[in-house]
C-alpha cells in the first residue's frame, strides 16, 4: 500500500475513474488546505474567533445567569434567508395553539421548520399578508434591528433584516413568554432538524455540528450555488420559490444598500443549546463572493467552537479538513455499503476513530484506512481527509 505523501496539500486531484464516482464520490477536485482540531472547553473569557474574510454578529445569551456571554456586532442587519421562518410560523400561531391549526398547516410548520422547506414559508407569506407578518412581530416582540424586505424585493422573506440580538429576543420569547403548546411545538420541531434540507443542502453546521445535543436550531443560507445532500432543487426553481437570488446575482437596492448586504453569500446558526435549554446563540456571518459552501460551512463551524456557550457539552474527536467533491459517508468501510449522505465539498468533520476496510484507489493514492464520523453516524475513505499520511495522526483505531 502507498502511504500518502506529504507534500498532499498541494495536490490538484485528477478525474477519478468512473467505478470509483460511482460507488465513491463522484468527480475530485483540489485539495482544501489541511488541517486538525481537537475539541477543548472554552475559558470564560473567550472571545468570538471570526475567520478571515468573514463578517459575523454574534450573540450569546447564558439563561442562567440572565447575562451575554458573547456579543459582536449585535445590532448589525444581515439578511436573514431561512431565520425568518421562525416569525413566519410564531405569525401563523399567535393567540391560537397548535392545535387548533388546520393539519395542512401543521405539516407546512414541520416541514418549514425541520427541513426549511422554502415552499412552506412561501405560501405563508402569501396568505398572510407578506411583509406585515415581520411588521407585526416586530410590534408583538419589541425587535429593534428587524425590517420587512426592501419594496423592491416584497416577496423575498429572506431579505427580511435580521440581527443577532433580535435573534436572542425571538428566542427568549419562545422559551419564557410564548403559551407552552406553542413552546413546545416549535422547540420540538426545532429539535428534529434533518440533516438534509429539502432543498438538498446540508444543515448541521455551527450550533448542530459544533455542540452534543440538546440542541434546538434554525439555519440560514443564501447566495451558495450548490448543496449536495440530497438531490437539490435548481438554483433557478429556488430563487423563483423563496426570492432569493441565485449565487451573484442579487441585485442591491440603494434604500437597503447601506444596512443589508444582499449580495455576499449568508449563512447563520441559530438556537438553543445545553440542558434546560440554557444558552442561546445566535451567529450571523457574510462570505466573500465566490466561497463554497464548504469553506462557509467550515468557516461558521469554526466561529461557533470558539464561543464561550454555557451548558455546551462538545463531542469528542478531532476535527480535519476534506478534499473532493461529493464525498459520501456511508454505514461501514466499504464502498459497496449504504450511502448515508454527501459531504460538502471541502468541510471539516469530526473524526472519532479510525479503522482498515476495503482498499480505495485514487491515484496516485491508495487507503484501506476509513475514518468514523459519530456526528454522521458513517464512515468516510481517509483518502480524501487532508492529513499527510494514511491514518490521522492521534486518533485511535475503532
């Protein structure tokens, strides 16, 4: 078996053969820069580590205590792509409980708010009322940094300004104001987000890939070209759903210009973490043009480490770049086993442990080496894991 040599990093991968895409991941593409992170617990000083490019509002709020253990740029607007379906379905349960709601309602809620179904908060917003929903719960829950999308975008909800510190109120709301059925509907559907969206992009970034459960989250993303996890809706069919514009193509309204950038891609995690639901956290983050979704998602994930999260238990294991596009997780070492999902391209992921199983090929590389993703529930090949040699240095063998 060849061991993988150390000058990896600067490997531009060639086409793999079509067995392998078949059964492996598809078409390779250059290496992302290599890297490994083992998990620690955060000092209480910590401060919000935003990465280079990056512009992030950051709020944490420690229930406990009633304090902010984070804050950065907590009043700055960011659009809000898929947070706002949080207003969307409070909007739809205001003074009625869940139950009272026709069942076709209940599923749009579920789907919207577990898969972030686009669909669903479309045909919210159309019946009732557009941009009054966000006008209204900007009056219910006294947000100060919340604006209804420009007029010249009325059925973009996701232009809907949000920032981080509204984000906090939202949640506080749901926790210690809102009537418990509807507590507890939200919270519950919140707490079964799938991995994969409907929209085929993968979810579980920052606050879900960042912390053990209990977890409870509300994701955004906009302006990313592509997800993966799933067959994906086109970017075309999406934009036409939710009003989101394609990746470089948002246009910039000179009345929204100077608050909300609609233009970079988005992407931000939101929720509740720890027993009792005890922090809240709210990170919003803009990417240069151009970045791919997995250096976003790698990117925001890094950002929400580095907070100082009270009651956050963090999963063992280490965390290391990938390389390749579509590269599948799948339910034992082997090729011929069950595909469990698709990276995104690039992304860090958490290795628990590591084992030998079936020989891949990728030349001029060759592994037998398989790495166990716990937060996956899966195996990926190490040969497309961003290490020097076949095995990862100080993980242990399964």
């Amino acid at each position: 078996m060849t061991t993988l040599n150390r000058a990896r990093g600067a490997l531009r991968a060639g086409v793999l053969t079509a067995a392998l895409a078949a059964l492996l991941c598809g078409t390779a593409t250059t290496m992302s820069a290599a890297s490994a992170e083992s998990p620690s617990a955060r000092p209480a000083s910590a401060r919000a580590d935003v990465p280079a490019g990056v512009t992030a509002g950051v709020a944490v709020f420690d229930r406990q205590t009633g304090t902010f253990t984070e804050q950065l740029n907590t009043a700055a607007q960011f659009r809000s792509a898929s947070v706002v379906k949080l207003l969307i379905a409070l909007d739809v349960l205001w003074n009625r409980g869940p139950d009272a709601l026709p069942a076709s309602d209940r599923a749009r809620i579920d789907t919207m708010l577990r898969g972030s179904d686009d669909d669903a908060a479309s045909t919210f917003w159309s019946n009732n009322g557009s941009g009054a929903i966000v006008d209204r719960m900007v009056t219910r829950l006294g947000l100060t940094d919340t604006a209804r999308p420009p007029s010249t975008h009325p059925g973009y909800w996701g232009y809907t300004a949000l920032s981080a510190r509204d984000t906090v109120k939202i949640y506080r709301y749901l926790l210690d104001s809102a009537p418990a059925a509807t507590r507890d509907y939200v919270l519950g559907d919140l707490r079964r987000s799938t991995r994969c969206a409907t929209d085929g992009y993968d979810q579980h970034f920052g606050i879900a890939g960042s912390f053990n459960r209990p977890w409870a989250v509300k994701q955004g993303w906009s302006g990313f070209s592509s997800g993966g996890c799933t067959a994906p809706a086109t970017t075309a069919a999406k934009a036409a759903r939710t009003g989101e514009a394609p990746a470089g193509t948002a246009a910039r309204t000179p009345a929204v210009a100077d608050a909300v950038d609609l233009t970079r891609p988005a992407l931000h995690t939101t929720g509740v973490v720890g027993a009792g639901d005890r922090s809240i956290v709210a990170v919003f983050t803009l990417h240069p043009s151009g970045t791919s979704y997995g250096k976003a998602y790698t990117d925001i994930g890094r950002l929400t480490r580095s907070l100082n999260v009270p009651g956050a238990a963090r999963p063992a294991g280490t965390w290391v770049g990938t390389w390749g596009s579509g590269v599948r997780v799948r339910t034992e070492a082997t090729t011929a086993s069950g595909a469990v999902t698709t990276l995104p391209a690039g992304a860090e992921v958490l290795v628990g442990c590591q084992k030998r199983g079936e020989q891949v090929s990728q030349p001029p590389y060759v592994n037998d080496w398989w790495a166990r993703l716990p937060q996956y529930g899966g195996y990926m090949t190490n040969i497309y894991l961003s290490v020097p040699e076949n095995q990862v240095p100080g993980v242990p063998v399964c």
